[in-house]
C-alpha cells in the first residue's frame, strides 16, 4: 500500500473513499461541510442511532449527496475536543480496518486536519493512523496455496494534513518502518516450526544485512558455541536435531565510538518443554516461543529503514527444545559461560537457559545498555494478562525509559521488582543457581535468574508473554513489543 501525505485530497474518485472524524455529538469541520452538502444526511444517521460518534465505532455511507467520493466513512473519535492518546488509537484502528474491508482502492482521511489530540502533534497522527493502515492490511500467506487470502484492494492512501512539514514527513517514515518490522515480526512468528528453524532464523538475518549496507551480520553455530563454554544455551538444543544458531545483527548507524543499544531475542523456535514435557493442548502455539527474537528481526528491519543515528546490535539465540535421548534430564547440572552453574530442576524453563549464555557473550559489546525480550513464563500472563509485557531491571533510569516509550507507543509495559527475598527462592543445593524458583513469583524469579548473567552493564528483561500472539479464532503472532522498543530506541536518538 501507498501510504503519502497531502495538503490536498486524493485527485482519484474511481473506487474511492474518504475518511473523516466524527465526535459523540460533535461533528468536526469536514464533517460538518459534508454534513451541509449532503442535505444534513450525517446528523440524520445519528439521530437514527445508526452511529454515535464513540472511538472504536464506524459507519461506511455510500454515494453521499456532496462528495465526489464513492464511499464516506465516518470514523469515531470520542469527545471531539482535545481527544486522548488511547482514543485517537482506538479509532485509527477501528477506521483502517473498515477502510481495508471496504473495497475501496484509493482513500483520503482528512482525521489530522480536523482533530486536537491532547499532548500530540498532526504528526504523531500520521503515525498512527500509517501504523494503524499497514497493521490491518497484513496477511499471513506463507503457507497458502489457494485462494483463500486476498490481496486488499486499497493501493493508495493519503493523509490530508495542514502543513506537510518535514517533521510529519519524518513521522510518516517512522509510521512506514515501523509498519515494515510488525509485520516482518508477524510473519517470522506465524511460521511453522517445521519452516522457522534456528537455521532459518540465520538465513532469513543475512538476508537482512545483504538488503541494508549498514547492517552486518554474524552467526555462530555449534562448534562455535561449544568453544565458548556457552554450555547453557548448548543444552537446551541437544535434544534436537535442529543445531543451535546465535545470530547477531550488528547496524551501524552512529559514530563508530558510540557505545551500541544490544538487543536479546529468545529465538525457541518450537518449545515441547522438553524432557519437563508439555501438555499436548494448544502446544502448536508454542511455535510462537520465538517471538522474543522475532520482535528483534522486527526492530532491526525497522532502523535500517528509518536509518537511525545510532548503534544497535541484535542478537537472536535461536534454537529447538525437543525430548530426545540426548536431552538435558532434570537433575542435569550445567556450567554457563559466566563460569556459574545451574542446577536444571525443571527443562521448560529453556528460555533462561539459551538467555544466560548470551548475556554473558554479549558483554563484548561493551553495551551502553541491553535488553533481552523473551516469551518467558505463563506466570506473567497471570499477573498482567494480555494488556501488557512486563519489565525488569537492574537500572531504574532504563526502567522508567521503556515504561514512558511503552505509554508513548502504547505499547506498555509494567514494573516488577528484583528484590533480594526473590532471589532466595533459586538457591539450589548442588550447584550455584537452580533454573526455576518453585511455586509463586515464577516471572519475578525468572527475572532473577537472568539478572545473575547481567551484572555488569545496564540491563532490562522484557517478559511478553501475554503480548506476543493471540490464541483461538484469531490466532496469531501480534509484533509486539516492536512499537515499544522502536519508540524507546527513538527517544535515545
């Protein structure tokens, strides 16, 4: 889709649409033209109860008396003076899903030119609104072979603004790369496990870095691995047949002293729990126990397409927990890269244990922070549902940056604590650290564990769990937190 911003409306009326905001009882200043136009038809769909003007609701009206579009869609935005962030979303959702579904090729919104949102700028709105139109036209085909996808018919898509500055010009290509990573997050988690291997995983990053010069791409496999003492991560994988593959995505796009922003991706590509094994309900959604690292792949699509001024560098620690005899037993003790070692009590809690290992390895960098994001544990589903991700650190001022990029994107995420009595609970009587910390607190001891492996620089985990897909009849991969991360790396700009 071609997405562009205009001082003017689209020239084509063959198949077209345009798209304007309406308030709950307020109709805003196109509106309102239109409403005159057309002989007051927009006021007369309301009295009739047939649209209210709420966030989140629609109305497609057809032929309108007064426009020289075909299709008119009214998209509502809530209280219309001073609307909010979260309204503002809920509509740009709400309309770009009507508008893909509609049939219309070309489309005009005139939405930034007619509404104020608290806090924001015309700018943050066309970012929304091109994050909101690529989000709703995404379609998974990877494995269809009928025809039972169709592509969209909207080809074209302009934002009506006052004044095309180049700050809504910076923020439309913001609202573009973004688009971009989700949906490669998107389509790398809805892959079959049988398709999206770690080896695949490694494919897919060099043909990343062969697509955008300033990315430079490395994998190490498991010889490489083995001689690093990266026994952990070695561990999870030897039940598989799949070879463990660290992959890492080096941009390079400040001064070659800045001090890069690393980026940890749980790269599970199929998760069985291993020898621990899982139950057989709904374990095909655990070719989603990748999504950490797909969100990775999504943020670096994202940079390289805006070509941001910094250094970033993503790491995906890719590999397969499978029962096998050659599997890592309960009771296994493994030493870790860091030269700490681990009692494994329990081989579901594989994430940590590919996540160790690349903590330490990613002290190379000699990182000006590091944030690992991983599909870690069912229990902060528990605690946070499916609203937000949970995030955990050793450095309160990284904290707080994500916490307001995750507010700013909305994206959010929320606080747990690293406390010291939390800490207690992985003590293990045969080796330094246990993998799991018994019963209560499991995504606050999971935190604490990967804590051990991070001492030594700034440090954040990100548990998306809950954010990471969508079960049942919508079943899929959702490309969070790629707004989070991507809003956080804006801000260090």
């Amino acid at each position: 889709m071609n997405i562009t911003v205009s001082t003017k409306p689209s020239a084509s009326s063959k198949n077209s649409c345009l798209v304007i905001a309406v308030g709950s009882g307020a109709l805003s200043g196109t509106a309102k033209t239109l409403n005159t136009a057309s002989n007051g038809a927009i006021k007369r769909a309301m009295q009739r109860g047939d649209f209210d003007g709420k966030s989140g609701k629609t109305l497609m009206l057809h032929e309108l008396t007064g426009s020289h579009f075909d299709r008119v869609l009214l998209a509502g935005c809530g209280r219309y003076r001073k609307v909010t962030a979260k309204d503002y979303r809920s509509m740009s959702k709400a309309l770009a899903k009507a508008l893909i579904n509609s049939g219309a090729e070309n489309a005009t919104l005139t939405v930034p030119t007619d509404l104020e949102v608290d806090g924001h700028d015309e700018a943050w709105q066309v970012q929304q609104l091109t994050e909101a139109l690529l989000y709703a036209s995404y379609q998974f085909t990877g494995h269809t072979r009928s025809e039972k996808h169709n592509e969209a018919s909207l080809k074209k898509t302009v934002i009506q603004v006052a004044k095309a500055t180049s700050r809504v010009k910076a923020y439309l290509a913001r609202g573009l790369g973004n688009g971009s990573g989700i949906s490669l997050a998107r389509d790398l988690g809805n892959l079959a496990p049988n398709i999206c291997t770690p080896r695949y995983l490694a494919k897919r990053a060099r043909a990343l870095a062969r697509t955008h010069s300033a990315l430079r791409t490395t994998v190490l496999g498991d010889k490489e691995l083995n001689k690093l003492g990266m026994n952990a991560f070695l561990a999870v994988s030897q039940g598989s047949t799949e070879p463990a593959q660290l992959i890492c995505m080096n941009y390079q796009g400040g001064k070659t002293k800045d001090k890069p922003i690393v980026l940890v991706g749980k790269g599970v590509t199929f998760d069985t729990g291993g020898i621990s094994i899982k139950p057989s309900a709904a374990m095909d959604e655990m070719k989603f126990d990748m999504c950490g690292a797909a969100s990775v792949f999504g943020v670096i699509e994202a940079v390289c397409r805006m070509k941001l001024n910094c250094n970033i560098v993503g790491v995906v620690a890719a590999a397969e927990n499978m029962p096998d005899a050659n599997a890592t037993r309960p009771g296994d003790v493994i030493d870790t890269m860091s030269g700490q070692s681990i009692e494994v009590l329990n081989t579901d809690a594989e994430g940590r244990m590919v996540l160790c290992d690349t903590l330490t390895y990613v002290k190379r960098y000699k990182p000006k922070a590091v944030i690992d994001v991983a599909t870690l544990t069912g229990a902060c589903i528990v605690a946070l549902g499916h609203v937000a991700s949970a995030v955990m650190a050793n450095d309160d001022t990284l904290s707080d940056a994500l916490i307001e990029a995750g507010e700013t994107s909305g994206d959010r995420t929320w606080p747990l604590p690293l406390w010291d009595e939390y800490q207690e609970q992985l003590d293990s009587n045969f080796a330094d650290i246990a993998n799991i910390g018994g019963k209560g607190a499991g995504s606050i001891t999971a935190g604490c564990f990967l804590s051990r492996f991070a001492q030594e620089y700034s440090w954040a985990h990100l548990d998306i769990a809950g954010i990471a897909w969508h079960g049942g009849a919508q079943k899929g991969a959702t490309g969070r937190p790629v707004p989070l991360l991507m809003q956080y790396l804006v801000d260090q700009v």
